[in-house]
C-alpha cells in the first residue's frame, strides 16, 4: 500500500469510528471495532473490517448489515470531514481474527496447567540432567 493510502486508511479508520459511535443510530449496529481499513492504490475503494461485540440475543453479522445499510450515509460525511475529491466506496467485512484469538486461548487454557518437571535426588529435574549429559559429551568432540 503506498504511503498515501496508508495515510487515508488511518484517517478512515479515525473517522469513521467516530462517526459510528455517535451518528450511525441503526439498532443492528452494536459495539464494533474497526480493526484495519485497506484502501485501493487508487484510492478508489476502502475495505473495513470490522469486529463485533453481538449483544445478547442478537444474531452475529447484524451490526455489519446495518453498517453496510448506512454505507452510503457514511461515505458522504467522511467526504465532508476527508477533503478529498473523491471519497473512497465503503465495503464492510466481518474481522474474525478477534474471535479467533479468544477460541485459540480458551483451547490452550482447557489443556490445563503443565505438569511440573520431575526433580532427581540432587535437586536437578530430569530435563537439566539431560542437558548436562548433552553438555559432557560435546566438551569430549574435541578431537
């Protein structure tokens, strides 16, 4: 992405955050987050991935719905805050890497806690005698 489009993907994104929380009042939308926005090289097209927090009861992908719904509500005040002589198309897409995160946790954190390591007489764990025995050998390559 070139530096310019850079710049405008961040200035989207500030934006239309903003916008969002305090413009947008369609009961869909609930709390998302704008995760990244990538914008076209040629600044014609901006995809917004957005993550949701679903309110209880409420079906999953309906606050994407309801920003796809005020795409073009949107799009004209970003013109107006943007300056820019043509403002990029807004095409929303659901971010699930959040999601993703939180599953990959809780399946590692099902795995429970890792077993200590079984120590010897001397105090020494099973895993540190065979480093050292690892350590004795290599010293006796020299050859």
């Amino acid at each position: 992405m070139p530096f310019r489009a850079e710049q405008l993907a961040k200035r989207i994104q500030d934006d239309l955050s903003e916008l969002i929380r305090k413009r947008v009042h369609d009961p869909r939308v609930g709390y998302v987050t704008i995760t990244r926005v990538e914008v076209s090289d040629d600044l014609r097209v901006a995809k917004v991935h957005v993550s949701e927090l679903a309110a209880a009861g409420q079906p999953a992908g309906q606050s994407i719905e309801g920003l796809r719904h005020a795409a073009g509500f949107l799009r004209t005040e970003l013109g107006r805050n943007l300056g820019l002589r043509f403002t990029p198309e807004l095409r929303f897409e659901h971010d699930r890497s959040i999601e993703e995160g939180i599953r990959i946790t809780t399946l590692i954190d099902s795995l429970g806690p890792e077993p200590p390591a079984e120590t010897t007489e001397g105090g020494e764990s099973d895993a540190g005698k065979a480093a050292s025995n690892a350590d004795e050998e290599d010293e006796g390559d020299d050859t």
